[in-house]
C-alpha cells in the first residue's frame, strides 16, 4: 500500500508504495482510509514541533471504513464507515470516564508502531495516534466512532479534529446566549470556534486574523466584525470597543505560535468576567528562567482586585467523541453546521504536498486527501 512519510524534519513527505500495517491485535481495528484532512499539527510534526521519531506518518483527521477487527472489539463491524481521531472514546470505566470526562480517560494507551516501511523499519504516527496519511492504518477501538452510511466521507473526516476542537472548545468553555467572543486565527479550528459562538447566540463574534481572505471566510461562518491585527495599532483597543469598552467574554486562542505577548494581548482584550481558552496545538508559556521575571506582567490582569478571569486549555475541544460527532453529524444534516465551505480543495495522496503547501501559505482552510 502507499503512504506519505516523513523521513526528515522540515521537508517535504516522501509518498511510498510497498508499506505495510499489522493486523488488529486485541481491542484495536484495521481501518480503510477514505479521507484525511491536513490539519496544522500535522504540519507541527513534520516541522518537529512536537517530539516524533523517524521515520513516521502524519494525519490525524480521518474517515474511512472497518476492514477488520481485532479480539474483544464490540462497537464496530467490517464495513462500517467511521470517524478515525486523536481523541477518544474512552474506556467507560477509569475515574475520568465514570465523572464524564472521557477525553481524560486514564486508560489510554499508547501503541505501538504499526506500520513499515518497504525496508521493514517500523513507522512512528505523528500528530496523534492514527497516521491517516495511508491507504490503511490500525487503531485502537477507542479511537473510532461510527457514523451513518449516507455521511459524505470527505465532510466526516472534518468531524475527527478541526470540528470538535474548535466548536467543542466553545461548548467547554460554556459560552452563553449574548456573551461576546473574539476568536484569535481563523484557520480550520478558529472558524468552527466562530461558528460554533453563532450556534450559542454570542454577539458581537469578532474574528482576529492577519490574513484578509481568512477575515472574509469567518464573516461566511457568521463573525459579526473581523479584525486585522496588522492593520491596527492597538489590537486590544480595537476589541474593547467593538464590545462597549467591556472586553470579550471568552477569547479562544487558536493561532499556532501562543507566545506570552498573545496570552497578554488575549487577557487583556477580555472582560473582567471572562475565560480565555487555549486550543492551539504546542502552545506553551515560557519556562522559568527562559524570561525575565518581570514579563509575568502580561498576567496581572488576571490577579487584578475584583476580576474573575480564567484561563483554561483544551484537547480536542474536551469532547466526549462518541456523544459529540453524531449531534455534529446531526447539525450537519439538519444544514445548521457548515461543512462543505471548510474545504479549499482535495488532493489524491500522490499530491499530498502540495495540500500542505496551499494550507501553509494560508490560501485553505482546509485540504482534504481522498483516497
């Protein structure tokens, strides 16, 4: 079978035939990949942002079909078409699943490499533990959700990441009816942060990007107002005034690099009753040591006398897939969630690069690679 692989940081994936995958093992699933969307933590991976042995095999946001099935495997059959994650189900049994936090489940493991290279070395998965860049790829259980049959499987492959991480970031995060949002980026995940504000009845929805074809794109999705921070002098001004002098009641976080002076400038454009989400893939503040001491002014705000700010992170929007993709499957359905508009294009595999190229340069929201 084919598969893209990336054989060294920073270049290009080398797209090879004659790779093979084991078999299901016990409580794991031998998939068909039909589609995988190119997300930014792919793209993370490859540019050795987050730690990954090599060789190794990107995509993460993906649908395809049941080919087989290990021992033990109950909620799946052959044939079944399904949601492939990063998330996951969960075990249903661990303290986080019994408290219904199923996206912390305690029982997760992590497997080991299933594929090979036509030389027999063993390929790692990178950016999450599907490597949906492949004709095939095995999982474990609690990575799949079944969906109906009459899904579109390129729009389903949307639902594996850039759906429930920006939209489920939002239901996390609690937005309510009225509040007011401002979304930092509007690549794949920051969009369905707005669509998903709209759905909640947030207004004003201000979208905040330094690209004026992503602004355009968000308004499509039902931002109210955009702002283009490199257009503006003071980012935070320009916030507060588009919502009375108050500040945002929740800022999502969804740019790729979350320094310090961004968590500053997100914290500081809320109100004073408001929570500020971080959802971007390897953002992180500084280490001690590596800043002065005296930069941890950016937080004051958030120790300020009468304020009740908070900060919180999310992974894959803390969904409960299994509940969460059929109700998005549903939305969908039902023409209240946008899914065709999020793809720029598709590419056959042979062209994977090129859908990397065209979403690093800004110019997609998001490239699907059909198979």
């Amino acid at each position: 079978m084919k598969a893209a692989l990336c054989y060294e940081l920073g270049k290009p994936l080398v797209v090879e035939d004659g790779v093979t995958v084991d078999p299901p093992g016990p409580g794991e699933v031998k998939v068909k990949v039909a589609a995988t969307a190119v997300c930014r933590s792919d793209l993370h991976a490859m540019e050795g942002v987050f730690p990954a042995q090599l060789p190794g095999l990107p995509g993460h946001e993906t649908a395809g079909y049941v080919e087989e099935v290990g021992e033990g495997v109950t909620r799946v059959n052959p044939g079944d078409p399904v949601c492939v994650s990063a998330a996951t189900v969960g075990c249903g049994m661990c303290p986080n699943c019994i408290s219904g936090n199923r996206s912390m489940c305690m029982n997760r493991a992590r497997p080991e490499p299933r594929h090979h290279t036509k030389k027999g070395e063993p390929i790692s998965k990178m950016a999450g533990p599907v490597g949906g860049f492949a004709e095939y790829t095995t999982v474990q259980e609690y990575q799949l959700v079944k969906i109906p049959e009459d899904m579109p499987i390129d729009r389903a492959s949307l639902l594996s990441c850039a759906v429930i991480t920006g939209f489920g970031s939002v239901l996390t995060a609690g937005v309510k009816l009225f509040s007011s949002v401002a979304v930092m980026g509007t690549g794949a995940v920051g969009i369905n942060a707005i669509q998903g504000s709209v759905f909640c009845g947030a207004c004003p929805v201000i979208a905040i990007d330094v690209l004026d074809n992503r602004l355009e794109a968000a308004r499509n999705f039902g931002a109210t107002h955009t702002v283009n921070s490199s257009k503006v002098e003071d980012l935070v001004k320009a916030v507060q005034e588009l919502t009375d002098g108050m500040g945002a009641d929740y800022v999502f976080i969804t740019v790729t690099t979350s320094s310090n002076d961004i968590i500053r400038q997100a914290i500081e454009m809320s109100s004073r009753r408001s929570v500020i989400v971080r959802i971007a893939p390897g953002a992180r503040l500084a280490a001690p040591g590596e800043r002065p001491a005296e930069d941890i002014e950016w937080a004051r705000p958030l120790v300020q006398f009468g304020t009740q700010r908070m900060v919180i992170g999310t992974a894959m929007g803390s969904s409960n897939i299994i509940v969460d993709i059929p109700r998005y499957i549903a939305l969908y359905k039902a023409g209240r969630l946008k899914l065709d508009e999020l793809i720029t294009d598709r590419y056959p595999l042979d062209r994977v690069n090129e859908a990397i190229e065209s979403l690093q340069s800004g110019k997609a929201l998001r490239n699907v690679i059909v198979f």
